[in-house]
C-alpha cells in the first residue's frame, strides 16, 4: 500500500524517534508498504517519520545512483549493487574520511535540492527486518550518504538543517509553500499546514 509522505513543517520530522522491538505490531507489512511508497515516490531512502511514524526505522536502496551513471563510473558508487536495506534501530558509530558535497533532496521536501557536505565514510551496527544483527558495517560514498541523510530522520534532523542561516533564509518561502501544499507534487503527501492529502 502506498502511504502518504509527509511533508516539512509536521512535528513528527524534528522529533527524535524511539527504538522498537520484535513485537512490533505489523512490521513486515510496514517495511512493504514503505518500499512501495518510496518506489512510487521514485526515492532512493524513506524514513518512518516520513510516513507519520516515530520509529527507529528506516529503508534504502541505491539501485537508481547506478542507472544514472555515465561510461566512467564514479567510485563512490561502488558497493550500491544490491544495496536494498531495511535498518532497525540503527547506530552511526563513526563518521570519517574526507567530506564531499552532493546535491540532496528529500521527498519530505519536494521541489528543493541542495548541496550537502557529508563525510564519506560510516560505521553502523543495526537490524535487519529478520532482526539479524549486523555490528561495525563500514558503507562508503553514496551507500553513506544515503544512511546518514536516513539517519537524520531518526534524529529529527533535515538535510536543510546542514545548511547555512543564509540558504535557510532564502528557502523560507519554497518551505512554507511545501508546508501548506503549494506545490505539484507527483506522489501523495500529507501537508501539515494544509489538512489535505495530495
């Protein structure tokens, strides 16, 4: 089932969510129903709080950084094939090796797309939806910049809060356009200002 995302402005995306455990009610058909929300949003990462819910979850697939390169593949790609991750209550032990900018968007935040400065290099311990426990994994390039911009979530945290005052300023009026629906949006959202579904 396709959820609605939910859009900048709602007090679920600055919050910090809370661990789960394995009974969890309907956590199966959750991780489904968010790979299908994602696909049909075209994203490459969605986080509970994405989707209204708290929780310290979240899915990945990098598959698409793949289909956009050209005949010289960027090394930071490597490791993206097959990367499709569910993460459960995952921990970012380390962020290391040179930051690198890249432009990001968010699917919470439509319509914006901004450069980033992130490190290219994390160590995580987390669970997968089989609640396997995978301890120190090391992801590099794009597979850690996706989990780090899915971490955020988790941590209340936006890619537009890596920004500068500045940038942040000049981006009020797209922000609070997007908190109110003002925006084509090609995928349904729940827009917090606005008290409708797209």
């Amino acid at each position: 089932m396709i959820l609605p995302i939910v859009a900048y402005g709602d007090p679920v995306l600055k919050k910090v969510a809370t661990e789960i455990d394995q009974a969890f009610p309907n956590l199966k058909e959750l991780i489904d129903n968010m790979f299908e929300t994602m696909y049909n949003a075209q994203g490459v990462g969605l986080a509970a709080p994405q989707i209204g819910q708290s929780i310290r979850l979240f899915i990945v697939d990098g598959t698409p950084f793949l289909e956009d390169e050209d005949e010289k593949p960027d090394p930071r790609t490597v490791g993206l094939e097959g990367f499709k991750k569910v993460f459960i209550n995952p921990i970012i032990h380390s962020e290391t090796g040179e930051e690198w900018g890249f432009n990001e968007g968010c699917l919470s935040i439509p319509k914006i797309r901004e450069e980033v400065y992130r490190k290219e290099e994390i160590c995580v311990s987390y669970y997968d939806e089989d609640w396997n426990f995978y301890e120190n994994v090391i992801f590099k390039g794009y597979a850690a910049r996706i989990i780090q911009h899915e971490y955020d979530h988790i941590e209340g945290i936006l890619f537009t809060d890596h920004l500068s005052i500045l940038k942040r300023k000049l981006l009020t009026k797209k922000l609070t356009n997007i908190s109110k629906g003002v925006i084509p949006v090609e995928y349904r959202m729940k827009f917090p200002a606005a008290k409708k579904f797209k």
